[in-house]
C-alpha cells in the first residue's frame, strides 16, 4: 500500500528566465531579451526561406492586385 503525501509535490516550471543571452560581436557582449535570442538562434538557411516566402507572397499578390485592376479598368 502507497502513502498518500500530505503535501502536494511542487510544481515543476520549466522556464527560461533565470538564463541571460547574448549578442556578441566585435568583442562586444549585448545582453538581448529571450525572444530576440530565439530569432538569432534560427538557422541562416531558414531565415532565407522564410524571406523567400515572403517575396514569393509579395509578388503574388502585386500581380494578383494589376490583374484586377486591369480588368476593372477596362
């Protein structure tokens, strides 16, 4: 038979606050929030992707927005 514990076990936060970042460069240490820190961390090859992404919508849309235009022009 198990003992019930009369306490409730603490909650476990896995949480990032306590940790510090930084940005360094040119012998410089900048010490940057937590979500700038998540951005940096993001691989080189994905960002590009996402910046493809988004002139390929861009375009999309401009041409989306000549070709109505056109028609509603003639």
């Amino acid at each position: 038979m198990a003992a019930i514990p009369s306490e409730p076990t603490p909650r476990v936060i896995d949480d990032d606050d306590d940790y510090e970042y930084f940005w360094s460069g040119g012998g410089l240490e900048i010490r940057i929030p937590r979500w700038l820190a998540e951005i940096v961390d993001v691989p080189l090859i994905v960002r590009i992707e996402i910046f493809m992404i988004g002139v390929c919508s861009g375009l999309l849309i401009a041409a989306l927005a000549v070709v109505v235009a056109f028609y509603s022009a003639v």
